[in-house]
C-alpha cells in the first residue's frame, strides 16, 4: 500500500482532475475508483469525484498494491494465466475485460496443481494462444526454482520467438533466497526478482512494457 499527502494551492478545481495532474503515472479513472472506494480522503473525510478543492485542503491517497488482472483491465489488456505441474497437468484460464467476476479471479487464484512440473507444456499452450486471439502478447514465466529447459526445445522456442516476435519475461520467486541460482537466462529477454522488487513494480512493469 502506497501513501502520501498533497495541498491543494488554488480553489475551484475538481480533485480527480486535481490529482490526475499530480499523479500522473494513475489513471483519471482509476483516481475515481480509489475516491468511490474511499481511498482518497480531503481532510480526513470522503469526497465524490467532482468535489471542488479549497486553497489548504490536504488530500490523502492510499494506493493498494495492484493486482495483474486489475492492471491489465485498466489498460484494456487481455490476461491469460496457465498453470501447470506435470506433462498432462495444465489449466487455462482467460480474462477479457469486463467479462469476469471477482469469484472467478478467486477461483484462479485458488487453482493448484501438483504431482511434478513440467515446463514445456505452459510454454507451448501459451504460444499457441498467439494464433487463438492473443497476436501481439508476451508470455511472463513464475518460478520458485529452476526451470531447465532441453537444447532441442531451446532452439524451437527461439525460432518461435523469432518468427512471432515475442518477448518471455520471468519472474523469479527468490524473496527467501535471493542468493539462489536460476536457469531462466537461456530464454528469458527480462527477468525480475521478489528479492529485489515490490510486486507493484514487476506487475505494472509487465502490463506496460509493451503499451
């Protein structure tokens, strides 16, 4: 969670534009969400969007840390999430925006899979989604370990990413051991690690990085 404090300088001015000046990296919309959610309080108390500022009002904004799906939403960003463990054990979850629930992030956050991993297939379901509605996406890669991939696969997953011009950013869940070695390097063109990055700065790195 973010916190921080503005003062208003002039009087008459309506705070979500207010703020959309000073905050420039927040959308005006989601400045209203986080007024409608009373996030955003002026002298301590809850405003609607249109109030006007006073000269001396203080505004106080606290920004919860982002969720993926919530950012990609904002940015009119599809979300697929894949997840996987052994050679037969994948799930597919999509998100379009506007077209899924709270529950249904629920569910996916609550999916688990177990019984071993297997790394081609995730990567494999993913390019395929490229040809099923998903042309101009990047494939963003989770692990807590090593991930080894074989040669031969190495080399088709390059030609693929050649030909269809895709980036594979990985995401290496080290915030207990950041000492740790990895094997993501051999196909990942970015990779961020929980050790040494809040996860509101992966989450809209990854969403904006292709904007």
């Amino acid at each position: 969670m973010e916190q921080m404090s503005l003062i208003s300088k002039k009087k008459g001015e309506r705070i979500d534009k207010f703020l959309g000046e000073n905050l420039g990296d927040l959308s005006r919309s989601y400045i209203q969400k986080l007024l409608k959610d009373g996030l955003i309080l002026v002298n301590g108390k809850k405003v609607k969007a249109n109030y006007k500022l006073n000269e001396g009002d203080q505004i106080d904004v606290e920004v919860p840390d982002p969720e993926p799906l919530d950012i990609a939403a904002e940015n009119r960003r599809k979300f697929a999430l894949i997840h996987f463990a052994g050679s037969s054990e994948c799930k597919l979850d999509i998100f379009l925006p506007g077209q899924y629930s709270m529950q249904d992030k629920m569910n996916a956050a609550e999916t688990f899979l177990d019984g071993g991993t297997n790394f081609k297939r995730p990567l494999d379901e993913a390019i395929q989604l490229m040809d099923a509605g998903f042309e101009n996406a990047d494939i963003v890669f989770l692990t807590d370990g090593l991930c080894e991939l074989p040669e031969d696969y190495l080399t088709k997953l390059h030609k693929e990413q050649a030909a269809r011009k895709f980036t594979v950013t990985g995401i290496l869940l080290d915030e207990g051991s950041p000492g740790m070695e990895f094997s993501l390097t051999p196909f990942c063109q970015k990779i961020y690690r929980t050790s040494e990055l809040a996860s509101d700065e992966i989450v809209r790195g990854l969403v904006t990085q292709r904007m």
